[in-house]
C-alpha cells in the first residue's frame, strides 16, 4: 500500500539551481508527489518545525539556515515511501553518502546536505500536517 512521507529541498540546493534536478530523481524513483510548494520560511516556523531539536547545539544554526531563503516543501507517497526517500537521500553528511544518491550528488556539507525527509511515520504525519493543509492533499 503506498505510504506518504515529507520532504525539503533545502536552502542551499533551491539557492544552487539544483531544485529541478533533484525533483527529477524523486520522480525517477518512482515518488508521487502529491502536492509541493516553494515558500519562504520564518525563523520562528523553523523553531516549530525543528522543536525536538530544540536542546541540541546545532538548533539555532539549523533554524537560521532553514529560514535563510526559499525552500520548497513536498508530500511524495510510494509503496515504502518514508525508507525509500531515506535511501534515495543518502546519508546526513555527504562525504559519507553513497554514490548516486541526492546528497553526494547535491549537497556540501552536514548543514547544507539539500534535502530533508522524514525518519518515521509519526515525523512524517507531524511534518505534513506543519506544512499542508488537508485541502492541499487532495
């Protein structure tokens, strides 16, 4: 059965020109997406969304980043949507990253690593619902 799951294409990837072809690869996977938007993000909506980070001593350089400039926020569904996106990713540093995927293609460094997606059905249910109204997912 397909699953939904959330994704980012972060700052640093829409502001490099790399949105489109990171989309392709989405879509080359074999993702629906069932709705995307570009938006520009507060500081404080960052803080929202990023809350479980909030002790941690990267949060206010993640949320400064993430609100540094446009974005663009996508719900994809597949069958094993939220394992295969993870996959497809690689992993949080790039250097570490298997070739071919998103972040070794994509990204610069543990920051700047261009694209977000959910770690769990729970994350992802939260992280739809943060961004996207019901109507929008229709």
């Amino acid at each position: 059965m397909a699953q939904r799951t959330f994704s980012i294409i972060k700052p640093d990837a829409v502001r490099k020109g790399y949105t489109g072809a990171i989309l392709a690869e989405i879509e080359k996977a074999g993702f629906q997406i069932v709705s995307l938007k570009r938006a520009s993000i507060s500081k404080k909506q960052a803080e929202g969304f990023y809350y479980v980070h909030a002790e941690r001593p990267f949060f206010n350089d993640l949320c400064t980043f993430m609100s540094s400039g446009p974005l663009v926020l996508m719900v994809l569904e597949k069958d094993n949507a939220i394992t295969d996106l993870r996959k497809l990713m690689g992993a949080t540093n790039p250097a570490n990253a298997e070739e071919g995927t998103i972040r070794k293609k994509f990204a610069g460094s543990i920051q700047e690593n261009a694209i977000h997606g959910s770690d769990a059905e729970d994350t992802a249910a939260f992280e739809i619902g943060y961004w996207f109204a019901g109507y929008e997912l229709v």
